[in-house]
C-alpha cells in the first residue's frame, strides 16, 4: 500500500521505508524580438533545468517603409513550437511532469485576428514608428493633463495608436479584427483557444484608465475603437487557459496544462530578478535597452519620456507600477556592428578586442539610435551616428568599444531623466545575459550611472516560468519562489570621474542631434 501526499503540484509518496519524490517542472516561453527562448525551471530547488532557443540566429524584423517595424505571429508560434522540441531534446527532464506554464512577450506588439482566430496581418511591433503623429494628435485633443493624469502616459506610439493606425490605413483588414492581442496573448491562445489580457498588457497599450480603474473611455471614444475587440481580462497570475490535445500531442506536453502567468518582457524581467516592491529597479540590456523602476505612487513623466504601466503584482487595492525608461537602439547596435564588422568573431572575441581599447575609444562616439523612435527623444528618428572616427588611430577594436559605451551612456541619459521624476536607484539588479556579458559594458554602465549592478542567472524565460509557479500555486507566494535567490556578482563603481568626463562629452555632442 502506498500513502499519497500531494503539496502545490509535488506529490510525495512512502513506501515501507522509502521516500521518493516526484520532481515537477514549470515551463517559462520568452517571445523576443531576435529569437524565442524557452526555459524548464524544477519546482523545489527553483533552478534552471534546461534552456533553448530558436532561431540560432536573429529573426528579421521587416521594415516595408523607414520607421517601420513588422514581424509574423506565425513565426512566432512556429519557432516557439521548434524551440520547446529542441529544449526536450536535452533529455534534462520528464516533459510529462511540467505543471504550469509561463509567458513572457515583446511589449506593445499589435496582433490581429478574425473570428475564425487567424492571423490578419504582421504585428507590428514596438519599435515600429508609425503611429507616432496618430498618438501626438490625440494626446493633444484628449488633453495632456487628463492622459497623464489617467492614462499615466501620452498615447505616443503605444498599440492603441498603432491600432488606429490600421482603423485609418487599412480599413478592409479592420472589419474583419475579432480580437486585437498583444504577442503573449496571441502565443496563449494558440496553446489554449483562449484569449485573456490583463491590466498590465492594457495598460502597456495604453488602453487603461488608472483614475476609473477600468478601460479608457477616451481612447476608444476619440480613435473610434470596438472596446469589445480587446480580450476578457484576467490577472497576471491566473489561469489563461489550458493547453488543447492536438497541441500538447505536437509538443510532447500533458493535455490541459494551464497557462498561469502571462506578462511583458519588461515587468517580466523585473519579476526574474524579484524587482516586485517600492524603490527596486531592474535592467536589460538586450535588442533594446531597460530601466525599470517599481512605486507604489501614480506617478508619470510631463514630457512621457518614461512611461509607467501596472506591474505583475497591480492590484485595484495595491498600487505597483513600473517606471519603464526604454532605449529602442541598444543591443542592435551591437549585434549590427557584429554583422558589418566583425563577422568571423562571436561576441566574447568582439568583447575582448574592446577590452584592449582605452576607456573613450580615443575620441571615437557612437550614438545608437538607428532603431525607430526614441521616447526618451520624444519620439524623434535621429539615427545612429558615428562621430570623430580618425583612419589612422582608430581600429575595429575601437568600434567594439565605442558601440558598447554609446550604449551605456545613453542608459546614463535615461537615468538622469528618471532621477528627474524622483526615482534614484542605489543599485540595479540585471541578468548576466546579453550585453552584461561584456565587462567592458557593465563596466562603463556603473561607472557612467555611478550606480552599482547586482548580476544574477536568470533570463526572460525562467522568470516566466517562476511567475507560473507563482500563478499555479506552486509557491505561496514571490518571497517563497525566490528564497534561494542570490546574485553572482556585484560590480561596483571605481572610475566614476572619467566615466562623467566621458559622458559630458559624448552628451554634448548628442545635442547637436535633438
């Protein structure tokens, strides 16, 4: 006889003197710009397990016109599917055990589907500029002080504003919209037939009204919009559905595994490094580049240069929201310089080249704005420029370095506007991924914000799958599910003079740009 004793999806069962253990898993889905990672985290120990991603190399962006920015869902969706196939194929784990599953997604991507839950047309993506003038009209006729003061942000170039770009650009493909989805919500009714929103993703679309607490009037009035095309909303940790037969057969996963978490990258990777209460911050420094900031304050930005959303942990009865500073030109600058100019090396080489060039480059600047509008500009295109390049002092080595700095001091610029609105971080916490992999990076980053970085293993993807352990009950709660959480290093700030110095010029030669 066998005695079953069954905790938050760990079932324990003894035998005679035995114990034995059955090990479940969560699965945490990272829908990025450059690629899909997916990520097996084991319940108990709360480790990562296995990770895997697809492509290997980046996916393409479209840009029919300049400023544009597209990418296919079903792209998504297939790659998705390839890369959970290719994350089985470790053999780490038994894919039968995975017990809830977690979503994290590119934010402000517009998804539209028909009745039949086709896909209409490309999303269009957050870095894609179209609707910029749409948003600054109706930031103007709504008002300045009512948008922030509801909306927390100007409509800017949100997915409302991209909505009614299609509305005004596309009428034939408008009346066919049944639903308008963010990307993770879109990738969640794949899995389960269902469509669900939240809070945070309408209010990162600029679709919510933080006054009233309900859906914004004074968007769907003023672009004219069918508030019945936006999903049912759920909270962040809920249940989003459940995973259909001939899907979970495709995928090698248990029939009916719930989808219990669902958040944008953003709040996501805030959530990865247990960011969740009043005063701590959060960065990545991927294909763009992010501070991000929780308050328990309505707060906003007058010139909406940084824009505030709900957190994963909003409540009508809690307030914690997320002071986002997006840097649209970051690791694209970086992976663009690799293309042109160092082809034949990975990033670590590119890294150690950098590595020998003297903090400054020897008066080379790059400016990384070569990726649509920048809300820290106020939505203005200004393009990546290379300033001061001399042909016979400076190197590719000296490209390397410059890229990465340009990049760290525009973070500093962007603090600087966040340290306006009243949000001075002591320390940022940051996955050592993506450019906090490059010591020259992380080094000209403290140095330039004069800010210490705490670095931790974590990603995208294993944060999803941590906030399905936190949907599905597996945890009690956030301080249960990060309880082994340690970082791996702190790098603190010991040339913070130079590194003004360095940063005083290349600000002055940005404003010749604005």
């Amino acid at each position: 006889m066998h005695l079953f004793l069954i905790f938050n999806d760990n079932i324990t069962f003894f035998k005679k003197d035995k114990h034995v253990q059955i090990v479940m898993y969560l699965l945490g889905i990272d829908i990025g710009t450059s690629s899909i990672k997916v990520s097996v985290v084991e319940v108990n120990s709360t480790k990562c397990i296995a990770s895997a991603q697809y492509p290997d190399n980046e996916s393409a962006i479209t840009s029919l016109q300049i400023g544009w920015a597209e990418q296919s869902p079903e792209m998504w969706w297939e790659h998705m599917q390839k890369a959970i196939l290719k994350l089985h194929a470790t053999k780490k784990y038994e894919s039968s055990d995975i017990s809830a599953i977690g979503i994290s997604y590119q934010m402000h991507g517009l998804v539209l589907v028909d009745k039949d839950q086709q896909v209409l047309r490309d999303s269009i993506i957050w870095c894609d500029s179209r609707a910029v003038e749409i948003g600054d009209a109706a930031f103007n006729q709504i008002g300045h002080e009512k948008c922030l003061s509801h909306l927390l942000n100007s409509p800017g170039n949100f997915t409302a504003s991209k909505l009614a770009w299609v509305k005004k650009n596309e009428p034939a493909v408008y009346e066919k919209i049944a639903h308008v989805m963010l990307p993770g919500d879109f990738i969640s009714m794949k899995l389960t037939g269902t469509i669900t929103t939240s809070i945070s993703a309408l209010s990162e679309g600029i679709f919510w009204d933080f006054k009233n607490n309900e859906l914004s009037k004074d968007i769907i009035n003023h672009y004219g919009l069918n508030p019945s095309m936006l999903p049912s909303v759920q909270p962040v940790f809920s249940d989003h559905g459940h995973l259909l037969s001939h899907i979970a057969s495709a995928l090698h996963l248990k029939e009916g595994i719930p989808i219990t978490y669902k958040a944008g990258d953003q709040p996501n990777n805030a959530l990865s490094l247990n960011v969740l209460e009043p005063g701590e911050v959060a960065a990545t420094a991927g294909t763009s580049g992010v501070i991000y900031g929780v308050t328990d304050s309505i707060t906003y930005d007058p010139q909406s240069r940084v824009n505030t959303f709900a957190h994963v942990n909003h409540t009508d009865n809690l307030n914690r929201l997320g002071v986002l500073l997006c840097i649209n030109g970051t690791g694209i600058l970086n992976s663009w310089v690799k293309k042109m100019a160092a082809s034949q090396m990975d990033y670590a080489q590119m890294n150690t080249a950098a590595a020998g060039i003297n903090a400054g480059s020897d008066g080379l600047q790059i400016m990384p704005f070569g990726n649509g509008a920048e809300r820290i500009f106020n939505n203005k295109i200004i393009g990546a420029q290379f300033i001061n390049i001399d042909f016979n002092k400076h190197s590719q080595a000296h490209i390397y370095r410059a890229a990465q700095e340009g990049i760290a001091f525009t973070f500093r610029y962007g603090i600087d506007i966040m340290r306006e609105n009243g949000m001075s971080p002591s320390i940022i916490r940051a996955g050592f991924s993506n450019m906090f992999l490059s010591d020259v990076f992380t080094d000209a980053f403290v140095n330039a914000t004069n800010v210490p970085v705490a670095l931790y293993n974590t990603d995208g993807s294993v944060g999803a799958a941590i906030g399905a352990g936190i949907g599905s009950g597996a945890y009690k709660n956030a301080n249960e599910a990060f309880s082994n959480f340690k970082p791996i290093k702190v790098v603190e700030p010991t040339r913070e003079k130079l590194f003004n110095e360095l940063y005083l010029n290349w600000r002055n030669a940005l404003e010749k740009y604005l």
